[in-house]
C-alpha cells in the first residue's frame, strides 16, 4: 500500500500536473513584448539622434540677426556734481555778459585785448549805426512823461543817455576814416547816417546845454572833409560824382544850419577840376546849375554856365 503510494508520489515530472505553466507562459510573453518595444524605442532614439546630429546640407539657411549695439554715447553713470566745460559754459552767456567778461580779461590782461583786436572782424557801417541807434532808443526812452521835452528839466533827466550817445558817436567815427579806412564809399556811408543822429538832437531852451550838438557838428563836419580831401587823391576825386554825395552834403549843412561848410568848402575845392558849380556855403542849398554827372545824362553839359577855373 504503501509502496503504491510512493510509486504515485514519485512520478516522472513530466507526467505530473504542470499548475503554474499558464502563468509562466504569460509571463514569458509579457517580457518578450517588453524587450522588444525597448529595442524598437531604442531604435528610434537612435534615429532622432542621428537625425539631429547631422548638419541640414538641403535645408534653407536662416536669417542672422544684427545683435550690434547702437553706436551712440552711453549715458554717463557718475551723476556726481561737476561745472559746466568751457564750450558749454559760453553757449549760457548772452551778449551782454560776453562782452562784460571780455572788457574785465581785457582789463586784467591788456595783452589780450590787443590780440583780441587783431583777430576781430571789421565793423561794418550797418552794425555800427545799429549800435548807435540803441544808444538814440536809450537816449529817448530816458525822457520823462509830460512837460515840455526842450525844458532844464527834461535835459538834466536825459543829461546821461546824452552823453553816452555822443560819447559812441565819437568814438565810433575815426574807425572810418582814413587811413583806418581806405574805402571812401564806406566812409561817407557811414557820416551820412551818422551825421542824421545829430540833426535829431534836441534844441534845448538853455543855450549853454546845446554846446553837445554844435561839437558834435564841429567834429563831424572835419570828419566829412577829411574823407573828401583823401577821395579828391584818387581819379581826381570822380568817386565823389558817384551816389550823389555834393547833393547830400548840402543837406546836411541846410539842416545844421551851416556847419557843415568846412567839409562843403573841400567838396568844392575837389570839384573845381571838373568845372562843377559846389553847394554855396553861405545859404547851405545846392547851386543852381547840375553837376557834370546829372548834365552829362541829360545831354546838356556845357550848355549851362561857364567853366570856371581856379579859386573862387
């Protein structure tokens, strides 16, 4: 009995039950499928890498763009305090105060002041009678309201913005004539308008107060000869025919009443040559007959008075 039963137990394992083969089977199959889908990932990783490790020799290149800083200054970082740089400093300054620095380095420096005068363009006749005219709109602005403008009164208010007119006047002139000026036109330019600030001086009711404006004719009336005596040098003084200055002298010396005859008595000596009749000194008009330019247009020279030679 006994034996039977152990001749049963020991069977040949292949002739037993296998129990557990289903579960061993889907197990089996389970890890088959696994390690081939990681092959077939692995696969294609390979790919992917290989396909992005290669350089794309078809594929259109892409545009670079220009990362270039812009070439301009950076802001500075230091916002430490500091003076303004001497170009900067000057674009500040009107004209006023240039001109008050330069007289106060001028004063301390004289040597400057000479380099400064070399370097300095000319003044030309239109700036120099602009300067005189803020000198004349200085003169009248100091007028006081009301009362009578030739009175003691309205003259002592005045008294100062007088003086600094004349004063211009004065020192303005010699720049144009000669020989500081060797062009004649620009110099009687010049005496025409400066002589029309004169004539627009007041006549004060206190005769000793007028001394101002008879100087000032006195020393206009040189500076008009002066320029005529060096004009008569050249061409036998033809430039003086040329914008009509016998007929504005004569102005002048109506205006003034008659002092201007120093210059009116050189004019006339330099036009003697051409047997032109002068303004006459003594009534302050223009003669009668024409000059040689104005008969010479109208085509009758000499047909008018007699050439007359020698003085007067």
């Amino acid at each position: 009995m006994n034996s039977v039963i152990a001749s049963q137990h020991i069977a040949a394992p292949h002739l037993l039950p296998n129990r557990f083969s289903p579960s061993r089977s889907v197990l089996s199959s389970s890890t088959a499928m696994s390690s081939r889908k990681r092959k077939a990932d692995d696969d294609a990783s390979g790919d992917n890498d290989d396909r992005m490790s290669a350089s794309p020799t078809n594929s259109p290149a892409m545009p670079t763009r220009n990362l270039s800083r812009p070439s301009s200054k950076r802001m500075r970082t230091n916002v430490t305090g500091r003076p303004l740089a001497l170009p900067r400093l000057l674009e500040t300054l009107g004209a006023e105060d240039m001109r008050s620095i330069l007289r106060s380095i001028c004063e301390r420096r004289p040597d400057l002041g000479s380099e400064i005068v070399s370097v300095a363009p000319r003044p030309s006749v239109s700036s120099t009678l602009e300067v005189l005219q803020n000198y004349e709109a200085a003169f009248q602005a100091s007028y006081p309201y009301g009362g009578r403008a030739s009175s003691d009164y309205a003259y002592n208010r005045v008294r100062q913005a007088l003086v600094d007119l004349l004063d211009a006047l004065k020192d303005f002139t010699p720049n144009f004539l000669p020989p500081n000026e060797s062009q004649a036109a620009t110099s009687l330019a010049f005496l025409d308008g400066a002589t029309e600030f004169i004539h627009r001086l007041p006549d004060w009711d206190t005769f000793q107060h007028n001394r101002h404006k008879q100087e000032a004719y006195e020393e206009m009336a040189k500076a008009w000869a002066s320029v005529i005596r060096e004009a008569s040098k050249r061409a036998g003084g033809i430039q003086l025919q040329y914008g009509g200055w016998d007929q504005k002298l004569s102005k002048h010396n109506e205006i003034s009443g008659g002092r201007m005859q120093e210059a009116i008595g050189e004019l006339r000596g330099s036009l003697q040559w051409m047997g032109t009749d002068a303004p006459n000194p003594s009534t302050g008009g223009a003669s009668d007959p024409m000059s040689v330019r104005q008969q010479l247009l109208s085509g009758t020279y000499g047909l008018g008075a007699p050439v007359r030679v020698g003085h007067w």
